[in-house]
C-alpha cells in the first residue's frame, strides 16, 4: 500500500471490467489501479489509459502481472478461468474481488475458498445485486424478523428473448453453462443472502435446449447462431433447505413468458412477505386487516450516503475496498458464494441423472 492507497491489479479487460469494475474503483480515493493484463493487449492498453495511473504496465500473462506490488486483483475473465488466477492471486498475497459465479465448477469454487482461508487473503465475489437499494432495505427487514420464518422462497432470473450473443457466453467450456449460471446465480444468491440461509438438504432440476436451435430468432441483442448455441436456453431449480425452507430457481436467457424478472427475489414468511416486482413490496396482516407497503428507497431513504445516491455497482466496490483498509470481512463471503456454486452444479447433475443431489 503507498500513500495509504491500495494497488490494484485488473485481470480481464472486457465488458464486466469496463461496464461495472474499473468505473466505480476508479472513483475512490483510496485506491489506484496501476496493473492492466488481457490476452488481447490492446484491450489491456486501452484500459491502463483509461483509469490506470501514469505508469501503469500492461501484460498479456496474468502470472506476470501477479509479480507486481500489489494489493488487490480483480478477476474479470471468463468463468473457466476464474479458480486459477484467483487461486494464484491469493497465493502471491493478493486480495481478491472475483467476478461472479465463483467458479466453472464446485469444486474449484471450493479451492478457492480453501486458498483464501490458506493464505490469510480476503476473497469476494462480484455478486452486486446485493448492493442496490431494495436489497439493502430488505436485508434489514429479514435481519429484523419483520417477515419471521422464512420457509419459502422464489429466486426470478427470467429473460423473454434476451440471449448474450457476444463473447464466450454460449460456449458451455468456458462459461460452464447457460443462464442458469450467468443469470441465475445472482437471483440464488440474492435470495439465500436475504433467508440467511445456506444449509442445502436436497436440489432437484430440470435444464432445456428448446429455443437454441431456431434461426433467425428474434432477439433483443440479434439472431443466435444455433451452431454456436451449446449452453442451456433455460434451466429450473427446487432447492428443499435442512431446516425444511423451499426455493424455487427459475432461471432463462429465452422464455415464452411475459411474467419476466431478472436478479429478483420473493420471500414469504410466518410473519409476512416481500417481492421486488413492482420495486420493493411488502406485505402482511396488522390490527386484523391485510396491508402492502411500498418502501420509498430513492435519495434520503435507506440508500442515502454523503449526499448522493449510490448505484450498486459503486457501492459494491465501497464496502469491498472498506473491508480490506478495515480489515473486515467483505459483505459477499467465499463460503457463501461457494454453496451457491454447489448448487447450481447440483441443478445440472439432477438434470443429466434424473435424481435429487442430497447434500
């Protein structure tokens, strides 16, 4: 740290890292990003001009850039990739942010956890869904056992015809899978994370390729190759958690479907329930009479700081950067992104066998 400024190093200087990483560490004051690596080097160029600092070098070898003075790495590659480099980040003594999901595979995911423990190193990961306003406000809610038992939950990643036809998306050795895993694992995450809840019994689920193979389909980012197409068009989890809680996982790049929600949460309790259909809704009974409130969550509500409105994005980056100068644990734990790894590749099993995966 120089200057009481973190170093970071970014890894993969693709869309995740120009959309959402580098943007939002480049407004904070203690850090300094001052390492770029792709493996397409003048993405990496252009990055380092971007938002690096005047003498920020630029590899095309991630190991070579984990020889540098730094703090912090944060891994945006493609999923096949992210144990690896995050393993070896934090074995160089690296801290790490990693996009999401965790890892290609459980087991992996589980490596990875297994090094940050291992090393003394924090890890995250990049699910920034946690962090907008409705999150936010009803995480309190559920930490305030407003709803009380939750025993009952829906996890909503449904796209109407919305399929990623850039990058290594639909290439199932890369990514590992389809929506379920790129969409998917921010709408699970988001609701274990508001159930608290992360003891798994059982995962049933159901994987489809009905779409995929039409041409010419219509499309919000254009037609699909089908040839191209090797990941799932759909996927469904029914997750039964030890305490006995139910979670449905409804997840889909292409449905025939108006009821459509991306990265959303349903929860319902003894005491009362929450969706985010409509912005935040809760519900429930007081004084003999069933009531709905819509929580105000613009600026001056619960996502106010310093006098401004903070996007997701922003305030992920905050508290992930908040963590390491404090020397806190990071609001997205490794031990809980790595269950919701576990059972997304519990989805897939149960789907190519035929059989629950107990746990």
């Amino acid at each position: 740290m120089s200057e009481n400024k973190l170093k970071v190093g970014i890894v993969g200087c693709g869309g995740i890292a120009n959309g959402k990483q580098m943007p939002s560490l480049a407004k904070l004051e203690k850090v300094e990003m001052t390492a770029f690596c792709d493996i397409v080097e003048d993405r990496a160029q252009t990055a380092a001009a971007d938002f690096g600092t005047v003498d920020a070098k630029v590899f095309i070898d991630f190991q070579e850039l984990l020889k540098e003075d730094l703090d912090v790495v944060h891994v945006c590659t493609p999923n096949k990739s992210h144990a690896a480099i995050s393993i070896a980040a934090l074995e160089s003594g690296k801290h790490v942010m990693c996009e999401k999901p965790m890892a290609k595979t459980a087991y992996e995911a589980r490596m990875m956890a297994e090094a940050s423990k291992r090393t003394g190193k924090k890890l995250s990961i990049g699910y920034n869904n946690r962090f907008r306003n409705d999150s936010q406000y009803l995480k309190k809610v559920c930490e305030n056992g407003e709803l009380g038992e939750i025993y009952f939950a829906k996890a909503h990643a449904i796209r109407r015809r919305a399929v990623p036809t850039w990058g290594v998306f639909l290439n199932e050795e890369e990514q590992g899978g389809g929506p379920l895993i790129d969409i998917g694992t921010h709408a699970l995450d988001l609701t274990l994370w508001l159930m608290d809840n992360y003891e798994v019994k059982s995962v049933v689920g159901n994987v489809y390729h009905k779409l995929s193979d039409k041409k010419d389909a219509a499309n919000a980012f254009g037609p699909w190759d089908p040839e191209e197409f090797k990941v799932e068009d759909s996927a469904f989890g029914f997750i039964t958690m030890k305490n006995g809680a139910t979670i449905i996982l409804e997840s889909s790049w292409a449905l025939n479907t108006l009821d459509i929600d991306e990265a959303k949460s349903t929860l319902c309790g003894t005491e009362g329930g929450a969706d985010m259909k409509d912005g935040l809704r809760l519900n429930g009974e007081k004084y003999g009479k069933l009531h709905v409130t819509n929580p105000e969550l613009g600026a001056g509500g619960v996502a106010f700081y310093d006098g401004a409105d903070e996007s997701d994005s922003d305030r992920e980056a905050r508290l992930w950067i908040e963590s390491l100068l404090n020397n806190k644990e990071p609001v997205v734990t490794p031990n809980q992104a790595l269950v919701v790894s576990e059972i997304l590749e519990a989805i897939y099993t149960s789907a190519k066998t035929g059989e629950a995966v107990y746990f």
